[in-house]
C-alpha cells in the first residue's frame, strides 16, 4: 500500500525534495507512488512484495539525479552512500520504520548499480555491499563466492552469529554489479562559514608554536561509522580544502628554511606533543582508526591516529618514502632519507628511520625506536613510494 504523505506535504503528483548534503544543494523530484508501505512481519515474501511495489513505482528520477550529484560532487562510495543515508530519511525515517528505512537505503544502493544483499532474523535486518577489501570490525558474508560487508551493524551494537542465524534474501537485482570500495580520495567541499576553529599549541626546544586551525564537526557524522579499513585507505585521506588551508601553509612556513631532517623532526613533534594521548578503547569503547582530519579535530588520539596525521604531513611537505610499521601493540611510521639516520630497518632495498610520533617516556629522537620494541616483532602494514600512491 501507499504511504499517506507527511503533513508537510502536499497531494500534489509531483514533489520536490530538497536538503543540504554537507554544503552542497541536493533537489530530488519524484511522486507519490515512491512512497510505499512495510509493516511487516519481516520476511522473503514480504520484502519481496516491497521490493515489487516500490520497483513499478516512479523512481528513475531519483536515483538518476543521486548518480548525477555522484558524478558533479566526484564522491567516493563512502559519501556516496552518506547521501543514500538520507535520502532514504527523507522519504522513509528511521525512527519512525526501521525496516523501510533499510529497505530504502537497499533499493537506492542496487538501483544506482552497486551490488547490495540483505539478510533477516525473526525481526531484525543486515544490508550488506559487495566489496572486495578489507574490513577488520564489521561483519561479512560470502555469498555466491563474493565477499559482502555490512553496512549497518552499528544499529545494532552487537549480535551473536553463533546464536542468531541469519537467512540470505534473494532478490535479483537487475544492473546492481558494482563493488564497493572504502577508499576516500576527496572530501566534500565545505562552506567555510561551518568551520570552527581550534587552537592548537605545543613548544619546540623551547619555542612556543600556535596554529589557529579550521576544522568542520561534520567530518565526524561522515566518519561515525567508517569502519577499521587497510593502512594505504584511511592514511591517504585528504584533509578537507578548509582545514588544509588554515594548515599546511602555515607548517610549510615554519619548516621552509630547516634541512629535511630538521624539518622532519618538528612535525614529528608536533605530531607527538600538540594532542592529548588516550586509547580508542577508551574514547570510542573499540578500536577507531582516524583519518588526519579526525586526529586534529578531536582532542585524544592514540598511536595509530597519530602516525596518519605525520604520514599525511610528511607526504604532504616533503614528499618522503615511508613504511608503515605495525606490531601487536603499536603503529609507528618509518621515513627514508637522501642519508640514513639512526639505526634503521631495510625494507625492498631502501633504509628507513624510525620517526615516533607518539609520546613516550622519553624524547625519542628521529631513527631511534621504542626499548621495548627492538626485539619485537611487526608488519610493513603499507609502503608509500612518491608517484605510486
């Protein structure tokens, strides 16, 4: 059956929608036969019956105007579906039906090309997306020798797999064969009035350093939920143009006249030393990987966090080989000079310096690593090269 529309609108056969998507204008028209009903109970058949009302109803003009925005706005999966995340609140909201909204955010990601799933038991739903990556902290299903990871799992907190079984629903999608890739390249294009600014401070051989840096509350809505993905990903996420400008172009003046490894050596500090050091376990409750963006906006990070927002910095100003190196406890960053410095770990025939920036007991300098790690174990986790990112 039809969904009555809400109050706000009208009877009229057309409707335009329109809400602001991160400082970007979104205007999407459909009618009223977009808006259909589910009330379950939740099963095969009665997605099915979803699936086949709302698929004769007139939706080409919205996800013809989503993949449009995809393209003019040049955004990556991630934000991609942020986008689908509300659209499908315009037309279906959460709290209001749990299992439309999902079956919304279902039907717009298929419709729009990517290869979406889902699966029920007794009264709850996972919507899963074919993607071939890795994903450390959500779950996944192989499902036709194709690998699917879950989109919202956080609406849960947690379920027990080994208790509650969940049953595949088969509903063949035509044209739904994109994968879907958890690689950001670009972040949207900000009003700068929605920026706040943040001061960050911290002494450097007794030199005091300000920066008055621009950062939007909105990177955490997009990141809410971006789970714990490979190094190369989230290490390479730009900063947004606002936060960069009120930056980088500050750091680069500071840097301009030191020698490279000088140069190196204060962002390493100020990596180390401009932030509050607490554990993801005990910000978020679990493991959070942040982007460079996150770790300036937020007033804690940890070590992995830490070692983006230095990678982001190095190859940002100076454009430096470096090593990623993960141990069970610990994420550092390694970096190779034109001269080694240090003692230093050979990796593909370069020699790389450990460079810490992550406070520790002791003022480690530039190719000394932590006592505790000499003889520890660990993973060239990535290896950025310049020109092959």
């Amino acid at each position: 059956m039809h969904l009555p529309f809400p109050q706000a609108w009208s009877q009229a056969e057309v409707k335009d929608i329109h809400f602001n998507f991160y400082g970007e204008s979104i205007d999407l028209q459909t009618d009223n036969s977009f808006l259909v009903d589910y009330q379950g109970p939740l099963s095969e058949a009665s997605i099915l019956s979803f699936y086949q009302e709302i698929n004769t109803s007139r939706y080409e003009p919205v996800t013809r105007a989503l993949s449009r925005y995809k393209e003019l706005y040049k955004l990556d999966d991630w934000l991609f579906y942020q986008l689908i995340r509300q659209t499908a609140q315009r037309f279906s909201p959460k709290m209001d039906n749990y299992i439309r909204y999902t079956l919304y955010k279902w039907f717009l990601l298929s419709k729009t090309g990517y290869n979406a799933m889902l699966t029920i038991a007794g009264d709850q739903i996972l919507f899963y997306v074919q993607s071939d990556e890795n994903v450390y902290n959500i779950p996944y299903r192989v499902q036709d020798g194709k690998q699917f990871v879950c989109l919202n799992y956080h609406d849960y907190g947690s379920i027990n797999f080994d208790k509650v079984k969940f049953s595949p629903v088969r509903i063949p999608v035509p044209g739904a064969e994109r994968g879907f890739t958890y690689k950001i390249t670009q972040l949207p294009d900000f009003d700068l009035a929605d920026y706040t600014e943040k001061d960050i401070q911290f002494d450097y051989y007794q030199e005091h350093y300000d920066f008055k840096v621009k950062l939007n509350p909105d990177i955490q809505k997009i990141f809410a939920n971006y789970p714990v993905v490979d190094y190369s990903y989230y290490f390479n996420i730009p900063l947004s143009k606002g936060t960069y400008e009120s930056l980088i172009p500050e750091l680069k003046k500071v840097v301009k006249g030191m020698r490279t490894k000088n140069g190196v050596d204060y962002l390493m500090h100020f990596t180390r030393y401009a932030f509050l050091f607490k554990p993801d376990t005990e910000v978020f409750g679990a493991e959070k990987r942040l982007s460079p963006e996150e770790t300036l906006l937020y007033k804690e990070s940890d070590c992995d966090d830490r070692a983006a927002l230095f990678f982001f910095l190095i190859k940002e100003i100076y454009d430096l080989p470096m090593i990623v190196l993960s141990y069970p406890k610990h994420v550092t960053i390694a970096v190779n000079f034109d001269k080694p410095i240090g003692n230093t770990i050979v990796y593909n025939g370069k020699k790389y310096s450990v460079c810490e920036p992550t406070p520790q007991r002791m003022d480690l300098p530039i190719g000394k690593m932590l006592p505790q790690l000499r003889k520890s174990t660990y993973e060239v986790a990535y290896e950025y090269r310049p020109g092959n990112k």
